[in-house]
C-alpha cells in the first residue's frame, strides 16, 4: 500500500500539481498567527506549547481518522493515504521557479532570470550574473527537492499512516514561519520550532544525501560531505548542497550578490564552475533519486511478502 500510495501521489502531481499556496499555506498561516497572537511573549517556553499545539493534534489525528478508514476498507485507506501525501508532497510546490528561470537562461533573458530567482528566495539578486542564477537555482532546486519529496517519502515510511507526511510539512512550515524569524517580535517564542525541526530532519536529510551520492559521483559527493558541509550555515542545507554538488560536479555556495551588497559564503560541491547546462543535469540527479527510492520501496515490498 505505501508504494502504490506513493506512486499515485507523484503521477498525480505532475498531472495536476496541487496549489499549495493557494490551498496549504493561508490555513496555516491563519492557524499559526492564531497561536503566536496568543503565546507569544518572546520566552521559547510558550513557543513549545504552541508547536505543540500546532503540530501534533494533526498528526495525531490524520493517524486516528487513516486506521477508522482503514477498518471500513483498505482501498479507502489507500486513497486517503494518496490524498494526504498529494497535499505534502510534491516537487511541483517550487519547481515552477526553477523551470522558468532555467527557460530564461536558455533564451539569454538574464534580466528576468534575476527577478525570478529573487522572488523564489526572497532576495533581490538584481546585480547576479548567469553563474550565480545558476548556483542558487540549484541550491533553491536541492533543498526543495529535499523537503518537498525525499523528506516526506523518509517521515511517511517512519509513523503509521500518512501522518507522518502531515507531521512533515507542518513542522518543516513552523519551523520557516516561526524559527527562522528574529528580532524583538519573536524573541526566543521561535527557538524551539527551528531546534526540533533539526532533529526531524536528521534522517531525511542524510537518506537524501545518500541517494545523491549514489545515483552521481559518489567519491565526490561522500568528500564534500564529509569536509564541507559543516561550514554551511545551516548544516542540514550544508549537507545536502555539499552532497549534490559534489554528485553533479558543480561548485556551489561561493560569494554572491544579494540586495546590492556582497554576501560571502563558503564553497560547497567540486568541479566545474555553475553554468546552464548544470541545470538540465540537476535535473536528471533529482530523477535518478526518486527512482532510486521507488525501487528501494519495492525491494523492501518485496522482502516483506517473502518474509
């Protein structure tokens, strides 16, 4: 049941992506401006309850609702685990942004590449050249690719049901709304939701680091791995760029320009300098490891039947 709910999921993304957006993002954000209007005092002990009364009722109650419909029918059970994980799950969530600007590349429209690279991060990136467009499409596209598909996949094999895709994505959406938010608005409240989240991501992200290496230049993917990443700011993002560059062959990180001024940053991945051509091979990485997954879901089926 968990491959073919996934399978399901991913065909029917890519058919008709679900808008997050539009549909996901404004409930919660509703819900968690709710809680912060009423906990938040700036103490990171008031921020704990309020994650956990964001995060866990879900959870526990997209768990409660899968095994009543799972007693009813498994095949219901089945397209309430499709419905779950079409709305947690999917790379088609940002994927529009790289798509675009890697069309803008193509046709030498650097101008609107920059504009739309700026608003997928949140930057203004008005004075990046090519190759920088380049290396932060990548990074935006891995980390994306990460916590909108190899994450999710990771978190729904781990808790029963699909309530660990829902206990995914609402931690990973607190943990951008609240914990990385800073200043004397906030205080401490955000601190719990950012140190958490690093604890959720602990599998994932080395189970998609792993597939990177695997599916591209292992040697150099399991170097910048192990010598790199932790010089990233975020060490979770620092392993998965260190990894997928180096399994592209591609140098990330590096200075950039950003809001008109220089941002220094470290190197991360090997190889040849960032350009174009390095996308369609991001690409066919992200491809490659989500068919890995596939067949790593159907070796464990298998295994299961026999056993």
């Amino acid at each position: 049941m968990t491959l073919v709910s996934l399978l399901l999921a991913l065909v029917l993304e890519q058919f008709k992506p679900f808008k997050a957006a539009a549909y996901l993002y404004p409930p919660l954000e509703r819900l968690g401006r709710f809680f912060e209007e009423r906990f938040n005092d700036g103490q990171a002990k008031h921020g704990v309850i309020a994650w956990c009364l964001m995060v866990l009722p879900p959870t526990v109650a997209t768990a409660v609702a899968y095994f009543l419909i799972y007693t009813l029918h498994p095949l219901l059970a089945l397209l309430f685990n499709v419905v779950v994980l079409y709305c947690t799950m999917g790379f088609r969530h940002s994927s529009h942004f790289f798509t675009r600007i890697h069309a803008c590349l193509r046709a030498q429209d650097l101008q609107q590449a920059r504009r739309l690279i700026g608003e997928w991060r949140g930057h203004l990136h008005d004075m990046s050249s090519t190759e920088e467009v380049v290396r932060l499409s990548i990074e935006q596209g891995i980390v994306g690719a990460h916590r909108q598909v190899f994450a999710v996949i990771v978190w729904f094999l781990l808790l029963p049901g699909p309530c660990g895709a829902v206990f995914y994505r609402m931690a990973d959406y607190y943990a951008r709304v609240w914990g990385q938010r800073s200043g004397p608005t906030i205080g401490e409240f955000g601190s719990f939701a950012r140190q958490v989240f690093e604890v959720i991501e602990y599998v994932p992200v080395r189970t998609t680091a792993i597939a990177f290496s695997i599916v591209g230049d292992f040697e150099d993917a399991a170097h910048c791995w192990r010598t790199q990443a932790s010089q990233w700011h975020d060490k979770s993002e620092g392993i998965l760029l260190a990894a997928g560059g180096g399994a592209l062959g591609v140098r990330l990180g590096l200075p950039i320009n950003q809001s008109g001024e220089g941002l220094e940053r470290p190197e991360l991945g090997t190889g040849d300098e960032a350009e174009v051509e390095h996308l369609q091979s991001f690409i066919g990485l992200i491809r490659r490891a989500l068919v890995l997954n596939v067949l790593v879901l159907v070796t464990m089926g298998f295994a299961h039947v026999a056993g």
